[in-house]
C-alpha cells in the first residue's frame, strides 16, 4: 500500500514584523490513524495556495452571511500527549472522535477562543490579536489544569488554518470577516476527578458577517435577577465552555420576553454591574469624558475592550476608568456599550432593572451614540486596513 504524501509546515513567526513564514514539508505519518482524512496532498496544497479571499462558493452573498455555521475546507488538530504536544495536522473530516471517558464530557475540561481575520485591500489577510487570545487560552488553561498551549504555536496555528481556508475569508468590501474558533480541551479518560494526561487543540474556520442581521443599532437590554453568571473566586474570569451553557437558559428567558442582551450584577450583593451574556459592558460619560469599565475577577478580560480602552485614551482623549460600577451609576452614562470579538460593539438603547428602566437614547427616535460610532469605526477601520494600526494589532497571513 502507496501511503498519499501529507504536507506539514514549518511556520516561523516574528514578533518584530507580525507576520509568518511558511516553510513546506513532506511527510507521512500518521496517516492511516486518522482514517485518511488528514491535511492534503501536495497537489491540492499547491494549488491552495494560488486561492484568493472570497474565491470559495457559498450559499448566500458575502454581506449577507449572518453570524452562523458553515463548514469551509479544513480545521487544525494538535494532540498533547506523554507531556508535549504533537504536530499541526490539517483535517477534513468535521466529527471528532473522543474517547467515552474524556474529561471534557465528564468534568467540563474545555476552553475556547474567538477572532477574527481579515482580507485587506490588496488581497493580504490579516489575523486581529491572535497574540491575546494565545495569553488568555493560557490562562482558562492554568484555571482548569489543562495542559497550556505555548504562545508561538497558537499563532503558528491561526496562520496554517487561516492560509488552508483563504477562500473562505470573505472579500475585502463585504463587511465578513473568517471567524477562528480555537478549542482546547480534556480528551484522555480519567473517571475519579482529575486532571487528563491528554488534550485535543482544534482550530475551525467560518466565514461570518455581522453578529445581528440589522446591523449597528441600538438594542434593549435586561438585568438578570435570578440567576448569576459567575460566582466570585470561580471561573468567570476565563473563556471556559462551562461559563457559556450558564448562560442558556437565563438568556431565553430574556429574549423570549423582548430583550436581546442580558446583563448580569456581581453573585454577591446585586448591587455591581459585571457583564452582559457574552460581552464585557462600557459605560460613556460626556461630562466627565471617561470610559468605565468593571473591574471584577469575575469578568473575563475582553480582547477587543483592550483595543476600545486604548483607542479612547490615545486618541480620542477620553479618561479610562477600570473599577467596580454601582449599578445606580447606570445614571450618569450617556452611552453604554456591549463589547465582544462577534460584534465589536453593540449599542445598547435601555437597560430595564424591574420597573426601573434606564434609557441611553430617545425611545422614539433611537440612534446609535457618537462615540460608540466612532469606536466602532475606528476599530473596523484598522482591521480591514483602511486606517493606520499604530499598535501592531494586525498579524499578517503568509
């Protein structure tokens, strides 16, 4: 039997520049293991490389995407096992065999991250901050005792997915973006409560457009009383797959009675602003010219409120706040923002606490706040390589 040739790559990356290097090579391992659906003839890959952002064929136009599932071409698997982690393999198969006794199915070892990439003007394609998300899978990692996944594979990783799907990435103009999904999580068996001796590292693609199908508009908010999304000294303040399915019920809930987003208050006395479902929460006062932020060790740090806190100190001259947030001062904000990778920003017109409703827009004519537009623009604007990134924010795919 003719085994087919696999093609693996070295990648080496530079901080200096942001950008990889991708250096093929043959190999034949680990074929037969995983039933031939593993990465990609030579021929095939050569001929990837030729692909362009927005090349592949879809089932809706590019702007018109939503934010949903859609297989593209390949996800990457790493395998940490008898204390390293394996190569980067590309596969095509979307099912993942597990063992019956994984962690992951039984104790909840399972953390995941979210970013994006971008097709820029001249046909390059970016990958926003995947540095970040690579430091805080690292920490949902420490919380949970997996086995962390060092900073420069994690990157290596983003590039070699990003590179084997490029026709996915939709095209520069179209408002899309090729959302990343690294997951890392328990798939040795242990019964007795333990931490695995193996742990499966995926990396899938989906092209993706805005999060809501109505764009930038302002939506109605509720806090959630009766359930809580994090305790203190828990997990809250990392990605953990755990945090989300929480989540589930409370959110139903909410928009089965009108409100698209939930906002939750600190576990212990309800009086703390802490975050909404999925998104860190912001508070704007013109007055004092200040962006507010929670600081709360059960609030997960957000990639893209980092780039928010910057963007409004360095440029727009605003006072950036990071402390706990009364929920009375929901008063004094003119503008209030929900903050996530999926989004950027979601404006938020109202916030409802019982029969207390805290408005950030008039009710009859409702707009997005000027602020929240400039952000959200500026943001955008360095993403998809129309404004300049002082920061090093993008991470060129090579």
């Amino acid at each position: 039997m003719i085994l087919p040739k696999i093609l693996l790559a070295t990648i080496s990356y530079s901080s200096f520049t942001n950008s990889f290097t991708v250096v093929p090579k043959i190999s034949t391992a680990s074929i037969s293991r995983h039933n031939n659906n593993v990465l990609f003839s030579t021929d095939e890959a050569t001929e990837t490389a030729t692909d362009q952002p927005g090349t592949a064929k879809m089932d809706k136009p590019w702007g018109e995407l939503g934010f949903e599932y859609r297989e593209t071409k390949s996800h990457l698997k790493m395998v940490f096992r008898d204390g390293k982690w394996g190569e980067p393999e590309l596969v095509q198969d979307p099912y993942v065999k597990i063992h019956i006794g994984a962690t992951a199915l039984h104790y909840g070892q399972s953390a995941f991250e979210g970013l994006k990439a971008y097709a820029h003007a001249d046909n390059s394609v970016h990958i926003f901050r995947p540095d970040e998300n690579a430091k805080r899978l690292q920490s949902s990692c420490d919380r949970i005792m997996m086995a962390p996944l060092p900073i420069e594979n994690f990157l290596k990783a983003c590039n070699q997915i990003v590179k084997d799907n490029i026709a996915y990435v939709p095209p520069y103009g179209s408002g899309g973006s090729l959302y990343l999904r690294p997951l890392l999580f328990g798939s040795g068996p242990r019964i007795g409560l333990q931490p695995s001796d193996e742990y499966t590292f995926l990396v899938i693609t989906i092209p993706v457009g805005g999060y809501y199908n109505a764009g930038l508009v302002p939506v109605n908010a509720i806090i959630t009383e009766d359930y809580d999304r994090a305790a203190p000294n828990g997990v809250g303040h990392v990605k953990v797959a755990g945090n989300y399915a929480a989540d589930l019920l409370p959110s139903s809930i909410n928009k089965n009675s009108g409100y698209q987003v939930s906002l939750y208050l600190d576990a212990k006395t309800q009086s703390y602003i802490e975050e909404f479902s999925t998104s860190n929460f912001a508070g704007i006062n013109y007055k004092t010219k200040t962006y507010v932020t929670p600081n709360s060790s059960s609030v997960l740090p957000s990639v893209t409120n980092k780039c928010l806190m910057t963007i409004m100190e360095k440029e727009f001259g605003y006072k950036v706040e990071q402390r706990p947030i009364r929920l009375d001062e929901l008063d004094d904000f003119d503008e209030v923002l929900a903050i996530g990778t999926a989004v950027v920003v979601t404006p938020i017109g109202s916030i409802t606490h019982g029969d207390k409703v805290y408005t950030f827009c008039d009710p009859k004519d409702c707009e997005v706040g000027e602020i929240t537009t400039k952000i959200y623009d500026r943001v955008r604007e360095i993403q998809n390589g129309d404004g300049e990134d002082p920061y090093g924010w993008n991470f060129k795919v090579q």
